[in-house]
C-alpha cells in the first residue's frame, strides 16, 4: 500500500491547481471538494501536519464555492483544533480566523465576517517567519469576500 504522504501531497496540489482556475466546470468544482477532503484524509492518516490545516482547506473550498453550511462547520473545526491540537503554528491560528471570516462573508454574516477578518489580520501580523507571514497576508487579500469590503468598519460594540 502507498505512504498516506505519497497520496495526500498530490492530492493537496490538484485542490490548489483547481482553485488557481477561473475555468473550472461543475464537474471540477466537485473533484476539488473530493480532492480536499481525500487530502485531508490521507494527511490525518499519515500523522500530520496539523489537522487544522487540512479542515481550513477544506473550510476554503467550499467558502470558494460559495457553499457557506459545510465552509462554516469546517472553520469551526478549525478554530477548534488550532486552540488545542499540539503542534499547531502561529500562522494557523490566523488561518483558522480567517477561515471563520470567510465563510461568515459567504453566509452574509458581514459583521461578523469583518471582526474575524480583524482577528486574522492580528493574527496574520504576529506571524513570526516572515516568509509565512508574507503568504499568509497575500492569502487574506484573495476573494471571494462574498461583498465585504476590504475596508470595512467594524461594528461598534
């Protein structure tokens, strides 16, 4: 039998050839959601890297998609798992709030979406590696953002 690696690895890249498409057909937007969670599988398996790494890719397809129920049980999966998996990064604890912001956007939870995008955006900038802080940040300033404008006002308490 393949190593769970030798089977997530390639998996994980066809989600992010997927998403990088602005072609893709019906039929590839399902592939890619089996492919996301088929990576996540075999990642699991083989025992890591964190899992909420592969509940945030997961959260992100479908966010992507516009499928806001799974995006939102994903994200909190990933929130869950960032406070208290071992081994979890500083950058994903900013991808988790990020991955809660985007699926409240794609739900139309705009206020919500915006304070969890600040989170992210806190998160994001105590991100020790530069280079992971770098894509972190250029991960947050991609769409979709389902109308939440990059500048919006966060609501008052």
């Amino acid at each position: 039998m393949a190593d769970h690696r030798d089977l997530g690895r390639p998996l994980n890249r066809l989600v992010w050839q997927l998403l990088a498409r602005t072609d893709r057909t019906p039929d590839d937007d399902a592939r890619m959601v089996d492919a996301a969670h088929a990576s996540q599988y075999h990642w699991r398996e083989a025992g890591g890297p964190p899992w909420t790494r592969g509940e945030w890719l997961v959260s992100h397809v479908y966010a992507v998609l516009g499928r806001a129920e799974p995006a939102l049980h994903r994200a909190r999966r990933c929130l869950e798992l960032a406070r208290d998996e071992p081994g979890v990064a500083d950058f994903d604890h900013a991808y988790a709030a990020e991955a809660m912001a985007r699926a409240l956007a794609c739900a139309g939870e705009l206020d919500q979406a915006a304070t969890w995008r600040s989170r992210a955006t806190e998160a994001g900038a105590a991100i020790a590696d530069d280079e992971d802080r770098d894509i972190f940040t250029g991960d947050l300033a991609d769409g979709p953002w389902f109308g939440l404008a990059a500048d919006q006002e966060l609501p008052t308490e």
